[in-house]
C-alpha cells in the first residue's frame, strides 16, 4: 500500500472526536455471576437473604452492551469525592468487529 492509499485509508474510518455517535451514552453491564436457585428458594427470599454466585471474590467479570460481550475486567474499589466506588479494570478488550 503506496502512501497515497493508506492515507485515503485513514481518513475513511470515523475518528471518536468527529463521529457524531460518540456523545450517545450507553449502558455497560457487568456480570458479577449467576446463581440458580429453585423457584421455591426463591420465593422464600426476603430482605437480608444471601444469594449465592458460582463465582469466587477474585474472579473476573464480563462487560456487556445488551447481549454482547465487549470485555472482562476485574473488580477494584476506587476513591471518589471521599466515597469508596466499585470499578472495573479492563484486562482483556473483545474484538467488537467480529459479526454477532
């Protein structure tokens, strides 16, 4: 690809800060883990009841736009504004160009 080619090439993908769908807010949902109780265990849960995940503390978790999963991460606590804030650390990034 001659200097010419690669330059059009460039300019032909949209740039964050020119791409009008940059401003638009989505929702991210992370997946902490799951947990499948019978339906009679989960009618008898009322308010201090503990649900148990099949995950483990230090385990990672997925990132998700609607139903496709965009990352895993990790959980961290950050400080804000003097309030502890749960986070999540990006480790690994999906390859969102792939088809659904």
């Amino acid at each position: 690809m001659d200097d010419a080619t690669a330059a059009a090439t460039l300019s032909a993908v949209p740039r964050a800060d020119t791409n009008p769908l940059a401003a638009v807010p989505i929702e991210i949902t992370v997946a902490v883990g799951r947990a499948r109780p019978l339906i009679r265990d989960l009618l008898q849960l009322d308010e201090g009841s503990v649900l148990v995940l099949d995950r483990q503390l230090d385990d990672p978790v997925e990132l998700y736009v609607g139903d496709r999963m965009i990352g895993i991460g990790a959980l961290e606590v950050v400080e804000e504004n003097g309030q502890s804030r749960l986070a999540v650390r990006l480790t690994e990034v999906a390859d969102l160009k792939a088809p659904v």
